[in-house]
C-alpha cells in the first residue's frame, strides 16, 4: 500500500490533479462563503427549524422591504424587515 502512495505521488500527472482538486475547493469554498450569508434561512421561534422563505414585498417610498418565512413543520410564518447592511450584506433586522 506505501509503495503504490509513493507511486501516487512520484507521478507528476497526479499532483497536478491534486493541484486542481485543491484549486477547486478553495474557490468552491470562497463561492458558498459569498453567497451563504444571503440565503440564509431563519430559524423558527417555535419549534427551531429552519424556514422557508415565500415572498418578499417590494421597499416602498420610506418603507423597508418585507420577507416572508414559513416553517413547514408547525406552520408558523414570520414577516421581518429587510434593508441593506453597512457591510453591504443584505439581511434582516435583529
């Protein structure tokens, strides 16, 4: 088993592939780190699961805009406001 890892690794197409490999994880993990953060779902107040989100309603004039969530397992829904962050992060009120 040493002797085929060492084949493995003297094998310059292999560590090119692992090159790759590791490339495309760091930029797999850069891409779901930028965009975990604006879908993240909310957690129910009542039983903890995440929610669904349903409809957002549009900023109007001074009011902010609105997103609804629903948990699918105790049927409660949540209406927050939403507004940009100073971050630039979208997200809602806390």
């Amino acid at each position: 088993m040493v002797r085929i890892l060492r084949d493995f690794l003297k094998d310059e197409s292999a560590a090119a592939a692992i090159e790759y490999v590791i490339l495309a994880t760091g930029i797999a993990v850069v891409i779901i780190t930028a965009v975990l953060p604006a879908n993240s779902s909310r957690a129910c107040r009542t039983c903890g699961r995440p929610m669904r989100f349903v409809t957002a309603i549009a900023k109007f004039g001074r009011h902010p805009e609105l997103r609804t969530y629903e948990c699918g397992q105790c049927k409660e829904t949540s209406i927050e406001e939403w507004k940009p962050r100073e971050n630039g992060v979208v997200g809602p009120f806390d």
